[in-house]
C-alpha cells in the first residue's frame, strides 16, 4: 500500500496517488478517478476503471490504483482563484509550443509521471475556449497512447467529430465538477478529432497512460 503526494497542484488543490489500499477514509469531498483494471467499492456502489465521482464521508475499498484531488470545494470566489491559477502557470502555447494553441487562455500546471501515468492540470479561461480539434498529441508521440480528462472546478463539453471541423460533430459529453468523459481512443490508441470546450472558465486534469515498456517522454 503507498500514497503518494502529487505536488502539481499546489496551492490550490491537494492530489494524492492511492495504490493497492484496502480501506481508504474520505473525510472532506474529493474527487475520487479509478485508474485500476477492476472497479473501487463506494458502500453499495462501484466506481468502475476510468470512472470519477466526488465522495465525502465515507469510505474507498479495494483500491488498486487511483487519483484523489482535494481542496476544490474550499474555494468560495471562483473567479479571484482562476485569477491566481493565471498569476501563478504558464500558458499551454508557452508549455507546448503548439500552433492550435497561440493566443488561447488556456494555462498549465507542471507535468508528473507517476509510473506510466502523466498528470496535468489546466485551467481553460475564456468562454469559448477555442483551443482546436486535434486527434494528434505531439506532446506524447508514442504509439498506443491514451489520455482522459477530469473536471475539477467549472463546466466544459468534450467534444468529438468526423473531422476536422465542428459541424462533423457526432458525440458531446458534458463535463461538470467530479466526472471524466469516457474514453474516445480505440484498442490500438487512436483518437478521433476531439476538443475540450468550455460552457464556464474551468480547470480539469489531463490523465495521460502510456503502454507497459514505453518510457515517459521528458
């Protein structure tokens, strides 16, 4: 059993890495993202493989592997955080260099591998956010990539299409506070065009799983 501190978040948002724990007290609400192969135990209810709920009072049993972010409820002025998340991270362009991504209000935090999993957070800050359809991931070009996303404060849409172009729009998933879109890659890693948009200013995290043998990308 371990518990590992993810620093990535700080100050605003406390991020714990939980592995094989049979028993894990929730105290405060957390959101609670299953990274295990086999569901997490909520009294009566299961929180199946890429599954995320927010919890408070209760407890996590069988735990194989699993995020915990806290500190996101405690936050009573939206706006003035969003304000310090923009003081305190880059923007994505900066980070990333990609050309979707100039001039877009769209921030990150530091990156950390944790094994095989990339976590990131990002702060998404104008409405609409515009950052670009995309199926590519430069950032992580190895094959059999996969990557989910899980909001934190805010509400979005995750959107997929045919093409590279909104109208070819085929699938919307909304995004509120505690819930992680289903995964939109197929068995050999590839993503359709895709995109977060935002309905408010948000903040979500970027969970990036890469196969077994690859090493994480510096």
């Amino acid at each position: 059993m371990t518990i590992e501190t993810i620093n990535i978040g700080d100050p605003f948002f406390a991020i714990r890495i939980i592995t094989d724990e049979a028993v894990h007290k929730i105290a405060d609400k957390t959101i609670a993202l299953n990274l295990g192969a086999h569901p997490i135990r909520i009294r009566q209810q299961s929180l199946g493989p890429l599954q995320s709920a927010i919890v408070q009072n209760t407890e996590l049993e069988r735990i194989e592997h699993a995020v915990l972010i806290n500190g996101f409820a405690r936050h009573r002025d939206e706006v003035a955080l969003m304000s310090r998340i923009r003081a305190t991270w880059p923007t994505a362009f900066e980070v990333r260099a990609e050309e979707r991504l100039r001039g877009i209000e769209h921030y990150m935090s530091p990156k950390v591998w944790v094994g095989q999993v990339g976590l990131t957070l990002y702060h998404a800050a104008s409405v609409p956010l515009n950052v670009g359809l995309h199926r590519d991931h430069p950032f992580c070009p190895v094959p059999g990539f996969r990557e989910v996303h899980t909001q934190i404060m805010g509400i979005g849409k995750m959107q997929q299409c045919r093409e590279r172009d909104i109208a070819t729009l085929y699938l919307e998933e909304p995004m509120a506070p505690g819930s992680t879109h289903r995964p939109m890659y197929d068995e050999h890693g590839n993503f359709p065009w895709h995109q977060f948009e935002t309905i408010t200013p948000s903040v979500f995290m970027a969970v990036e799983m890469l196969p077994d043998g690859v090493t994480p990308p510096q």
